[in-house]
C-alpha cells in the first residue's frame, strides 16, 4: 500500500477584506479578542458558516485530504474556489486558521511567477539557493546543475539577474529547478500557463514522468479538464471552499462541469497566443444558431453549426481529418464525427459541422476537437472548446415533463385507427 504522505484535518481559512488597523485602537483590541473566542470551535461549539463582520470570509472550510506517494491530483474549480490557498497551506506557505496539516518528505512548489527566487541574484545564483532550501548540499546541487540548465533552455541568460527574465523565462527555470531538486512532493499552480504551449507539453511530460517512474506525489491546478484527466490520477472539486467532489479524474470533471456549465459559442484567437501544438494553431471557433425567424434560443428546433478557422504550420504537407466530438456535460458522448482526409499545405484551412434540427434533447452541451494525420497520430486535442444549453421546443405544445435519450430525432410513428371484425 502506498505512503501517506500528507493528510489535512477539518482545513479552515479564514481572511478579513479592507484595510487592517485602520480603525481605533479601542475597536482593534475589540476585534482581535471576538477574533479569538470566534475561532475556538468544538465539536460541541462548531465555528458557525455565517461571521459577523461584512468584511469576513472563509477561503477554506473543513477541508478533509489524504494525498498518498505516486498520486497526481488534480485541482479544478472556479477562480476563488480556494484551490490557490490549499495549495499554499499544503506547501507550508500559509497556516490554516483552523485544522492539521501532517506531511513527510521534502516539498517544491511552484505557486506564481518568481516563487523562490530572489530577484537581484542570477539563475546560476538563485538554483543553488534553491537547492540549500531543499536541504541539498553543493556536491548534489552539481550534480543536477546540468540538466535543470539544459531543460529550462535559458543557458545564454543564466548568470543575468532574474528580476530581468520575462514571465515566461521565470516559469522556464522555475520549474526545471522544482523538476530535478528530487523534491517527494511538487505543487504547480496556474503558473505553467504563462510558457508557451511547447515548454508546457514538455513540463506535463516531465511531471507524468516524475510521478510514474520515480513514485513522487505531485500536486496540480489548471483550468484545462484534458490536461487534468490525462496527466491526473485523482482530482479535487472545490466550491467555495469546501470540497464538492473527489475521485477518478473523469467524474469529478463531469461533475465539476455539469455544475458550473456556462455558455460559450464564440472564441478567437491571434497565431502568437493560440491554443494548439506544434503544428495546429486555433484561430477561431464558434457555434452559430439558425434561429429561422423564431426566439434567440437555441431550442430542440433550432439547427446549430459549428464553424472552425486553424493554422497549419507544419512542413511538409500532409494528410489531415478533424473529428468533431459532441458531450453532455455528465460527460456521455452524443457523437464523434470525422472529416475525410484531406491533403494539407502550410496556411490556414476552415471546416464545417452542421447539427440538424430536432436531432438533440434538451440539456447542456460541449464541443472537443481533435486533429488526426494519415497515419491516425493525434496532431493536436482542444478539449471543451464550446458549450450551449438547449431548451425543450416541445413545451411550447403543451408537453410536460423530460424526454427520456440524448437525442430526439423526429422520426414518423404512423397511427391508424383499425376496423374491429363483425
């Protein structure tokens, strides 16, 4: 059975909004004492959910974790969920209002831009600063000094000081020294997303290496659920604080999604900053609804098309199909329809998908694509790129109540009346 390798207990975090100490002396002290007995909860005198002062809120509340050796857990949330501040809790950054963190093992998070580093030493500096806090000696650091250089890819700037490196090279030597300081435990937050999308295949591919070959826990926040199920074996849903849902990656994401599902018909993008891979680029998607007259809802009745702009930047040319994947937000697929193969030249190509009327059930949707070449390798694959929310046009008719199915094709069912034999 594997380690425990760290476990929180009833996890609470409390922070208060404004400005501290701008009040009287005489309502500070006031404060700081109803403060105190406030957080002395029991079992029998639980904090209560609700705290008087406007300003008072909980980031966290009674997070319950057991986070084992070789587990790959995967945060996801809406912003303000909590997930930045249990990740700060677990790396020992910050201290709970209330709770037990209890952990073994050596612990190297990355949490935002320039964690660890001090600004006015080099990146040559600022590894072995590093290392030293990681409890390495000079001989160990050496002997791993090779390969965080080589995997940042920043040698040229390495003895410049850091607070003159860009974000994304920032990112770069951050998380090669978090990578190879053979740290038990590595926590990432958001802060991959400021790379370009290479170093961020090649960061993910590192960290699915370090969790199964070398059995470290790994501890990781994005807002992107494919990176999340293919790298993760474990997520956590949290929902104001408290934990919504935890489980295998797949489920939890369903939920997560079903619960949070918004609309979104309409994404652009320019080449420097579109999501795509070394050889697709995505300029722009989007779901267009044939209204035919009637209400700006998108109903049982409306016919939809999806409409898709992408770069191919590859040499030479080759043979391309894109598949169009349709889900339910409890995560079901409706269809996956594939393009025939075309021969492709660097520029930028357009496709077409066209979702007849009366073909869905009512219910919320999203919208993957994934991008395929002759030899059926997966060049590229943009995971809930689109949703929408369909409406039910039959209760206009006076029909009540939920059709059963996924999709409500209006085949014909004849009905005769039939003559009885005298």
């Amino acid at each position: 059975m594997s380690k425990l390798v760290i476990q929180a207990e009833n996890i609470s975090k409390h922070f208060r909004l404004g400005n501290i100490g701008a009040t009287t002396l005489k309502q500070d002290i006031y404060d700081f004492f109803k403060k105190r007995s406030f957080f002395r909860g029991s079992a029998k005198n639980p904090i209560p959910d609700a705290v008087d002062h406007p300003n008072d809120i909980w980031a966290l509340k009674d997070v319950n974790l057991d986070i084992y050796e070789g587990d790959v857990l995967g945060f996801v949330g809406k912003n303000g969920s909590g997930k930045s501040t249990l990740l700060k809790i677990l790396s020992r950054i910050s201290h709970p209002t209330t709770g037990i963190i209890r952990g073994r093992g050596r612990i190297a998070s990355l949490l935002e831009v320039g964690t660890g580093f001090h600004a006015e030493l080099t990146g040559r500096e600022n590894i072995y600063l590093n290392g030293q806090i990681l409890g390495l000696n000079t001989g160990q650091i050496n002997d791993r000094f090779d390969r965080i250089v080589d995997f940042s890819g920043i040698e040229r700037f390495l003895d410049t000081p850091v607070k003159r490196y860009s974000s994304g090279m920032y990112v770069r030597l951050a998380f090669a020294v978090a990578a190879h300081m053979e740290a038990d435990i590595m926590i990432i937050d958001e802060v991959l997303a400021v790379g370009d999308s290479e170093y961020q295949m090649k960061c993910l591919a590192k960290m699915k290496e370090i969790s199964k070959e070398e059995g470290k826990t790994v501890l990781f926040v994005s807002h992107n659920m494919q990176t999340i199920r293919n790298l993760c074996t474990k997520a956590l849903y949290l929902d104001k604080g408290r934990v919504a849902d935890i489980g295998h990656p797949d489920l939890v994401v369903s939920n997560y999604l079903r619960k949070e599902q918004v609309e979104f018909l309409y994404q652009e993008h320019d080449q420097s900053d579109a999501p795509g891979s070394k050889t697709i680029k995505i300029k722009e998607l989007e779901i267009v609804p044939d209204y035919m007259g009637g209400p700006e809802k998108i109903r049982t009745d409306t016919p939809l098309t999806i409409n898709l702009e992408f770069w191919y930047t590859g040499e030479p040319a080759i043979d391309l199909a894109v598949s169009v994947l349709l889900f339910t937000f409890s995560g079901d697929c409706i269809f996956d329809v594939r393009s025939s193969f075309k021969k492709v030249h660097k520029g930028l190509l357009k496709g077409e998908c066209t979702i007849p009327a009366n073909f869905l059930n009512d219910g919320s949707y999203y919208v993957s694509l994934a991008f395929v070449n002759g030899e059926n390798k997966l060049l590229f694959e943009y995971d809930i790129c689109l949703s929408f929310e369909v409406e039910d046009a039959a209760k206009l008719n006076n029909w009540y109540g939920k059709w059963l199915g996924f999709v409500r094709p209006e085949f014909t069912v004849d009905l005769s009346q039939k003559e009885l034999a005298e």
